[in-house]
C-alpha cells in the first residue's frame, strides 16, 4: 500500500504543509485499513436492578433451564407444569424483593433525609 503512494507530491519547502498533506493521506490509509466488528455484550454484564440478588439469579437460570427442556421434550405437559410454577414463583419473588427495595430507600430517606 505505501509503495503505491507518490512521495514526490509531498515535496514542499513548508513544513506545515507537508505535514497537513501527510496527515490527510495517513488517515485515509487508515480509514481504508480499518476492520469494523461488532461489539457484544458481556456473557456475565453487571445487572442494573440493585435487587436482585444471587438467590434470585440462581431461580432465573434454573427457570431458563426448566423452560429449555420443556421445549426439548416436545411440550411436556408435566415439565410445563414444572416450569410455569417455577416461573409464577420467581415472578412473585422478583416483585417483593423490587417492593422491599424501595420500601427499604424511602424509610432511609425519610429518617435521614427529611
């Protein structure tokens, strides 16, 4: 790729013009070598909801892994049975650990705060 570059164009008697006209070929060389890849999110991301808790992780996993052989088995009617019951009991976990959080944030904030 460099060898392809006419240097001869370069040739000035001012250093800040060269140095801008290199400048700009150096990044179109750039901008022209660049691969583009995707990001992907992280396998273990930070989870942004301060109320879940390991416990709560574990009964999500469990339920992810209920449901996959549930749809494995050719819908079951017993593990589907296994698995909506895992799912309500996590639903009704999830909530009241969310309630108590809160609850727990407006008590500090009332006896500390106001």
């Amino acid at each position: 790729m460099l060898e392809t570059i006419n240097w001869e164009a370069f040739r000035c008697n001012d250093v800040n013009v060269f140095y801008d006209k290199f400048l700009q070929k150096l990044t179109e060389l750039t901008n022209s070598c660049k691969i583009e890849h995707r990001a992907k999110l992280a396998k273990n991301k930070s989870i942004s909801k301060p109320w879940i808790n390991g416990d709560l992780l574990f009964m999500m996993k469990k339920k992810n892994r209920f449901y996959r052989n549930w749809r494995k088995s050719l819908l079951s009617t017993k593990l589907e049975v296994k698995y909506k019951r895992l799912r309500n009991e996590l639903n009704m976990q999830l909530r009241s650990a969310k309630y108590n959080y809160f609850l727990e944030a407006v008590l500090i904030q009332n006896r500390f705060g106001a």
